[in-house]
C-alpha cells in the first residue's frame, strides 16, 4: 500500500462521517486549506485534493476552475442545488420579516396545514426546531416524558446526530464499553451480510428473526430500571449501509415496543421527503409511529428540521413540559420548507425519484454482471448502497478498495461517498433531481473506476 | 384579582421564556390561533391578544393591520428587522450555492478570519454550529474532553437552551430536587437583592464575595466524583435580571476556576455581538474566557452559531473526537453572519449602542424619580433590567404589576418582555438599531402604563 493510501485508511475512522484526508504535497488548494487550517479545528476535508465548490444547479456542482461535477452525495439540497424557487422563497421573506414563533405568523401555520397532509391522519402535531440532532432531541425527551422511561433501543452502527444525549443513541461514533445503560443496541436486519441471510432457509422468517433480537433490549431496559422509552430508527439505515429490512420487520417490531408500553419513533433525516419514493420512509414498511422527525432535506439547505406526533402524545407531554427554540419555524424556515413541499409536489419528485432509482438500480446490476466486486444492491428510490466485496462467496469487505473509489470518482467528474460500519459500501444519495444522464454518467465513472482499481 | 390576571399569572412560569397567554374571548386573530393550535402543542403565544406581524423594519414591527410597533423585545434580528444588507448576503448566496463544510468554500474561511478579529488574540479557533443549544453542547463537549472531568458551574435561575445536557445546564428551568450532580449551580452577583448588597459595608468586597460562592461549587464536583470541567455564565446575565456583576468578579472567578483545573466558558449568546457596547460581553469585565460562545444574533436572524477557543484548547481535543454539523458554517450561513459583522461596522453599533444605551438608562432614571415601582436599573449597553418593586426599602418584587405590563406596553405600541428569577424585570433588549425616538416613545409608554397600573 503506498503512503498515499494509507493516510486514507488512517483518515476513514467513520465510513458514514468522514472519508479522504487531503494531501499536503499535491492537493490544488493548498493557500486556502491553509487559510481554513488557521481557524479550524477537528473539522474534515472531503478528498485527498478537496474540491473548492463555488457554485450548483440541479445535481451539479461547480469547481473555482469551472469544473463540473454530478454530484451522487448531498441529501440537503435534495430539490436540487441552489433551486430558484427555494431560494426565491428565501428571499423574498428575509426581506420582509423574520422572527420567532410567539407572534403569529401565517408562514408557520400552512407549513404545518402542509406537511401534516403527507403524514397518516393521526401525526397532526408539528414542533419545528433547526437541525436533526434537535430534532432528535425532542422526539426523545417527548417519548420519555410521555412514557415515563428513559431507556432506548436503537441499532448497531447508529447515527442520529451529535449532541450529547443524541451522540449517545449514535452507537456508531463511540465505542461499545462506554455506552450507558439506557442505550440498548440491537444488529439492524442487514440481510446480505447480518445474522440471518436471504436465500438461506425460510426467507419468510427474517423479519420475525431480526426483529426478535428487539426483545432482549427491552428485557434489558426493564431489568436496569431504565424502562423502555422509544425504538429509534433511520427507515433507510443509511449508516448501516442503506438497507432493505425485510417489509414486515417494522410492523413486528413496532408491535413488540408497543406492547412493552415504548413509543416508535422514526428517523427520516435521512429517507424523509421524497427519498425512498414515498414522502416518509416509514410508508415503504406501512407502519404508523408514534412519533416520527426530519432534518436535512426539510428546507432545501436552510437550518430547519421537524418533530411529528399525535396529538394524544403531544397533549400528554405538553401537561408536563415546555420547549422553545429561537429559530425553529421562524417566517424564512417555514417559507423554505413550504417552498421543498411545493417543488416536491410540482415535479412530481416522487414518481421521478421512483424512475430515476430504478433507472439506476437495473443499471447497477448490469455493472455487477462485469465486476465481481459488486457484492450487493441495496436500499430503496434514489438512497442506494453497494456493498462491495473482496470475494463474492464469502462476502469479505472490500473496505481497502473502497476507500480509494471517492477520489477516484472524482478524478472522473462524481462526487460520492462510503458508508456502512466496514466502509466498504458507496452510496449512491444524490439530490432527488438527479436524471438518467446523471445516472449514465455515474456509472460510466463506476465502471471505469472499478475496473482500474480491481485489476491494477 | 381578575379572571384574566390569573390566566396570565399562570402562564407566566419563566419570566424570561415565557409570559402572557391568549384569551380566545377577546383576541382578534381568533382563526389564525385556532388554525395554529390543531397543529401546535406546548408552544406559547405572547400576549392575551397575540400580535399578527407581518413585516419589519429597523427596531419597528408591523402588524396585519398596519399598526407599528416600537420593538424593545428582539435580539435576533439585532442589526434591524428585515436589514436589507443581510437579506441580500442570503439571497445572493442562495441562489449560487449552500452545501457543507467538507467542501472548500471561501465564505465560512473569510467568516472565521473576520470574527477572530474581534476576539482577543488566542481565541482564533472557530466551529460554526446552528444554534446556541449546539453552541453550548459543543462548548461543554470541549471542556469535558480537555480536563477529563465532567462537572460544570453554573449560574441559579442559569437559561443555557434546550437539549438533554443544556437543559440541566439550565436551572431556570426545573426544579433544584431534579439537579444532576454534575451541576453545581451558585448564586448568581446581583447586588441589588443577593446575598450581599451594594451600598451595605464594603463595596469592594463585593466582588470577591460573590466569587467565594464558587468555592463549595468546585469543592462539591471534587467531592463527588465528577470533578470540575467548566464554569458557564451568561456574561448579561440575562435570566437573572440583566445583572451588572461587580467588575472583578469575573477576574476573581475565572482565577479559582483555572486553579482548579477547569476551563472558563462564557455564554454570549445574549450579551454577544455588540449587545453590552463591546463586541464581547466578557470584554466589560476585562477577562478572556476559554471557550466563548454565541448564537441568536450571530447571523441576524439566519440560524447560525458558534463556539470560539484556543489552538491549544482545540488541538487537544481534536486529539480523540471529531464533530461534524451539516448546516453549521455552511455559504449561506457564513454569508449572513459576515454581513452583521459587517454592518455592525460599518455603521458604528458599538458606538451606537453605548451612545442609546447610556440615553434609555438615564431617562429610565428619570422615570424613576416619578415612580416608586422602578427599584433598580441594571445591565449594559442596550441590555437593561428595570427591577420593579412594591416597596422601594423591602424590596419586595412587584411581580403581579410586572406581569401585566408586556399587554399594556403592548396597547401603546411597544413590545417588551419580563425576564427575572421573580418574573419582576422589565426586559429593554430592542434591535441595536434603536433610535432615542425609540427610547422616547418606549418611555414614553412606560411611563404612561405605570401611572395606570400603580394608581389604579
């Protein structure tokens, strides 16, 4: 392995936080790396030789140099880069008015009116805050108010943002020894390579299978006085890899963490607004939580995120429990995340999304016929993983090779990521207006990417 | 007492979170609340007739009706409402590019380079965050990674934000029997009804009084296992009354913290960003803390947060964690937050703000010279608390005539807040923008409503 590859090992702690590390000696940007180097601390540079992005449009990025880029990673600009609407939105308010939510304004209120229509009847009550890891924040304090536990189960090789409490449900970013005891972890149904695999015996029995390993952690919660609160989980599994559980595994679930008097509580930072092919990521396993919250994509790029629940749940908590945030719903968040919705519903994103990632899915498999490293096709609308393997029978990580595919990608004119515990799967996350030619061009760098990498 | 002041004294349970409550018999915009509260839960109103604004300018708010409002409440939007250079940093910023950190933009680069300058000379690191909640959780993460301990002293009546740990940070906001070990909170220096008073013996002792109070704090985190980390105050003392600590108090302070191993972090949430006539609030005591954050006005209205620390402090973190905030820093962000700084230059805020601050507290002297309920004036540069008292000897805090005041100043056409651990501090916290034409018809307002309401 040469140094070069190596400081990208060292540099890949997190598969779904950080990759690349750049490179003193060749990286292009180095006056202004070292401009950002004054003032930064502990903070990552996507790619050996980062990229220095000065404009977007659509799934496109440019570079200083007038580069362009398709971009297969950003999920917060999800109606697309610089979108004019959202950002004409955005505008038009901030010239206008901009406060906090104790005085009425209209903007907030048909923002909720909005998105309570693409939530199921019951989820009616919206609390508007900045960012998911806010957002996280109170979905947690509203489950253990409500319920009186404090104890959750989340998965294995979580991530849910990084606050302290929120950190702490983030089993991903710490290791298993410090993890406090109202955390409790279960394997997340990865069905390619988790306990239970498809195609080996009853199929039929891996939902039942992966969600039976819930019943421990609850046990677990009730035996260290914790008490169960909520089960908390991304509907995509990004930091898993992006998985597909099998269709009744939440229903299974959900039905034991009822029973055990906790409330379900759904993750859609990542797989919210449109980007499974149904609005909510919870809808491809059609089951109801209790309380669902998203993040990223909300407002296209402005700092706004949102907890839903039933108005039972939230007349409960609100007996007992107050919260404001400054900024969350103010007149310019609401009109961004209004403007999401409107351009969501105006181009049909759902049916494109649905499109466009089958498009890429059929087209992934033809790839895999050519590369054997290809190991599994996995995730659901545009949010795809490919779990890349050293041998296909024993399905052994082809993390090292991983590792290298970001920056070669972007030699070849994409930007994209890695994910999943062992680093070894790309994800394919673009921004929803991502088109078949954006497509063809991403898998035209793919192929030519794995073929050097896997031969050389 | 009325119906009407029992609902609103109810309501009124943190003066400086919360204060009036709407009467559905008598408000005008009955619809829009009704509209409003099928999709809200726990989130308050101000004012029994809730305000309807629709636009703004300067320090001046404008309902649906048209009617103007002198606004001596926000601080957000503390370069003036709808400032047309910062809506137009974010608008042109929108509709190029808003993506993360991990990508080299020139924006957050020249953001961090600009508001170093107004720090003192170590304080050069910068991590942008979204909000004051993320700003204090990453502020107290820092100091607990550098000294290994866990433990924080904080301020009685302290409001920090409201995530899981900022929350306890925050003693304001639950009761004392509910207080984790590692707070340890003290009595916050408020010489006009603490424990030592202004005036009774030696007044230059007074700083070092209120600094021995931290000792049994330390001393406690020592005892217990947690072991002090940090000590966090609000440099404006905001939800103690808007306090004027004595001057070495904070010297005396940060001299046993340091001694004890722990980091010095100064919450400049409220006081920072020209608030107090010095860009830092921490600059009117002549200490350097630590570790500095801020938030509300940091981008005028954009949600945009910071935390401010040493290289040496920073490195030794960075050492063993890592942080990544998706909207944190991001073009836009960093856009608004360069054009407050900017504007705050350009047009001599500082000046400004010493220059009204200094005319509202002497005309608010002079108002007390006519009404008995004006106990004491305190705070700094466009941030003062006028505590209202039934008795000007006992000192007894009028805080039933306090809390019907925010409606009354309303009816004339100014919008105020109470702040206070006794809910009896009438809160001048307006835009820096306000004019002395604002702080006449402000006092002009106050003075009428207090004829009313003492006489009446």
């Amino acid at each position: 392995m040469s140094d070069k590859n190596k400081s990208l090992k060292n540099s890949a702690a997190l598969g779904h936080i950080k990759f690349g590390g750049y490179d003193p000696e060749t990286t292009q940007n180095i006056e202004l790396i070292e401009r950002r180097n004054k003032h930064f601390a502990g903070s990552m540079l996507f790619y050996h030789d980062p990229v220095h992005i000065v404009r977007g449009e659509g799934a496109r990025l440019y570079d200083d140099k007038g580069r362009c880029y398709v971009d297969c990673y950003n999920n917060v600009q999800s109606m697309g880069h610089a979108n004019p609407s959202i950002a004409r939105a955005i505008a038009d308010q901030s010239t206008v008015l901009n406060t906090h939510t104790r005085y009425l304004h209209e903007n907030v209120i048909e923002l909720a009116e909005e998105v309570a229509k693409t939530l199921p009847g019951d989820l009616e009550v919206c609390l508007f805050v900045c960012t998911g890891t806010e957002a996280c924040e109170l979905a947690m304090r509203i489950a253990r108010v409500v319920t009186g536990n404090s104890g959750a189960v989340v998965m294995e090789g979580s991530y849910h943002g990084n606050s302290k409490l929120v950190g702490e449900m983030s089993t991903a970013t710490y290791p298993k020894e410090k993890r406090p005891p109202y955390i409790q972890a279960v394997e997340p149904p990865n069905t390619y390579r988790g306990s239970f695999l498809e195609g080996e015996g009853d199929d039929e029995q891996l939902g039942q299978r992966y969600a039976d390993l819930v019943d421990p952690a609850i046990e677990a919660l009730e035996g260290n006085g914790e008490g169960l609160a909520a089960f908390v989980c991304d509907t995509i599994f990004d930091s898993q890899g992006a998985l597909d559980a099998p269709g009744d595994y939440f229903t299974r679930v959900y039905e034991k963490v009822h029973a055990a008097g906790g409330l379900c509580i759904a993750d859609e930072v990542q797989a919210g607004v449109c980007r499974t092919g149904t609005f909510w990521g919870f809808e491809q396993y059609d089951v109801v939580p209790d309380i669902v919250f998203t993040g990223k994509p909300f407002g296209g790029g402005y700092p706004v995120a949102a907890v839903f629940t039933t108005r039972a749940i939230a007349d409960e908590w609100a007996r007992s429990d107050i919260y404001f945030n400054t900024f969350g719903g103010n007149p310019v968040a609401a009109a961004a995340a209004r403007a999401v919705i409107h351009y969501a519903k105006e181009h049909n994103i759902l049916e494109h999304v649905s499109s466009v990632g089958e498009y890429l899915v059929s087209h992934l498999r033809q790839l895999a016929q050519k590369h054997e490293v290809i190991g599994h096709i996995q995730g659901r609308g545009l949010f795809v993983g490919v779990d890349l393997v050293r041998d296909r029978k024993t399905r052994e990580p082809a993390a090292e090779l991983a590792r290298l595919i970001p920056d070669a990608m972007k030699a070849e004119g994409v930007l994209i990521g890695l994910t999943g515990p062992n680093g070894n799967c790309l994800k394919f996350r673009p921004p929803l207006v991502f088109t078949e030619e954006d497509v063809d061009i991403t898998l035209a760098a793919f192929d030519k990417v794995l073929a050097e990498l896997e031969y050389r």
